[in-house]
C-alpha cells in the first residue's frame, strides 16, 4: 500500500484537503451570487442566494462516496490490454465527505414545480469553455423530485464551506452517481423535458459494450454513467 492509499483508508471520512480536485474547465474567476431556477414546470423562473437556502430550508447532512468515473483507469488498461479513454488514473480520485444543504426535492417542491411536466433537470456551473459554453449535465427528473435520493445543493463539506476547488459557494450532489454528475459553482438549474445536449452528457461519461469501442460505437444509444 502506497503513502496515498494509506492516507485514504486511514479514516472513513475524507478530509477536504485530501479530497481529489477533478474540473473539466477552469475554475471561474469569481463566485456566483445566486443560482437561477428556470423551466419547464414552473409558475415563473425564480433566483436563490446561498442565504435563502440556509434560510429557507432546513438543512440536511448526507454522507455520501463520490467517485471520478476515471478512476482506477490504469488498472482496467492493465487489465483488458486496451487503452482506456482519459488520463491512466490510479486509486486516488475517490473520496468519501459529509455534505450539508438544501435538499434540492424541498427547494423544487418550494418553487413549485411539476415533476410530471419534468423529463430531466440540468444542472449548469461557472465554469466556462474559452467560447463561453458553461459545464453541463443532468439527471432524470425521477432522481432530483425524490426526498429519498437525498440530492443536495451543497454549500458546506465535512461541516465547512464549501472549498473552492470543490464548488464554492454551491454545487449539486447525487449520491451514487459519478463526480461529473455533480456539478460544481452552481449557477443555473434548468427543468427540461429532454437530458442535457452538452458534450459532456451526449459524448462522454457512456459505458460500451466490450466489444465494441468508442470510435464505432453508436453513442446515442449507449447508457450514461
């Protein structure tokens, strides 16, 4: 066992300073000030501080392993004699935290809206591409409306706010989804009745079939991670 892995399974919960940090594009440059509610569903878009949602909803605390979808990738390299798209990861991008928030089926149920108009809800953060194109994904509508998925727009990890590295001042969490479903300095939540078009939805983050690979496989129609 390594000096990281040590560091990992020393205690059940990961400290924030040995979190891995995984960003799909830099980290913007200031923090936004408010999350924009929008879509289908709802009576009229409406807009939420950091201080509303302490305020306004009572906090939960959820426990959860959040895992980067490139992790241990050099191992299923090692192990299938293919090369696995992305960086040859090895165990360290995992890590286990307690996160405090609004429950987002609270907030949902506050605004409003209309699970049975809802196919998806996206999730937009303030990280931007050099076009202007934010960082993107969703998850069905069925997991976001559900108290008992305990999804949360985070604002504290491990009883402390929210690093910057790790989404400051709010993110989402989806326990039992990969990292890059949560995403990072929230800035917009959208109800639609189609997934995310983004290229992080429609292009990567997909299981294949083993043997098929990306460059033939028929990526609308393979399930998403």
């Amino acid at each position: 066992m390594n000096g990281l892995d040590a560091l990992l399974v020393d205690r059940y919960v990961t400290p924030n300073d040995l979190f891995y940090v995984r960003n799909h594009l830099p980290v913007p440059p200031s923090a936004a000030a408010d999350v924009q509610l929008s879509g289908v569903g709802l009576r009229r878009p409406v807009s939420l501080s950091v201080a509303d949602l302490r305020r306004r909803f009572a906090a939960r605390t959820v426990t959860t392993t959040m895992p980067c979808a490139g992790n241990r990738r050099a191992d299923m390299t090692a192990d299938d004699g293919r090369a696995v798209r992305g960086l040859p990861w090895g165990v360290g991008a995992v890590g286990t935290a307690r996160w405090t928030g609004a429950p987002l089926s609270d907030v949902l149920e506050w605004a409003g809206a209309r699970e049975d108009r809802v196919g998806h809800v996206v999730f937009q953060g303030g990280d931007a591409d050099h076009e202007g194109q934010p960082y993107e994904t969703s998850i069905p509508a069925a997991t976001a409306f559900d108290p008992r998925r305990d999804v949360l727009l985070a604002y504290e990890m491990n009883g402390r706010e929210l690093p910057v590295d790790h989404g400051y001042p709010l993110r989402v969490i989806v326990p039992g989804t990969i990292g890059a479903r949560q995403v990072k300095w929230l800035r917009r939540i959208i109800l639609s009745r189609d997934e995310s078009q983004s290229f992080w939805q429609q292009k990567d983050y997909k299981t294949v079939n083993p043997s098929t690979s990306w460059e033939t496989a028929d990526l609308s129609q393979v399930n998403i991670l």
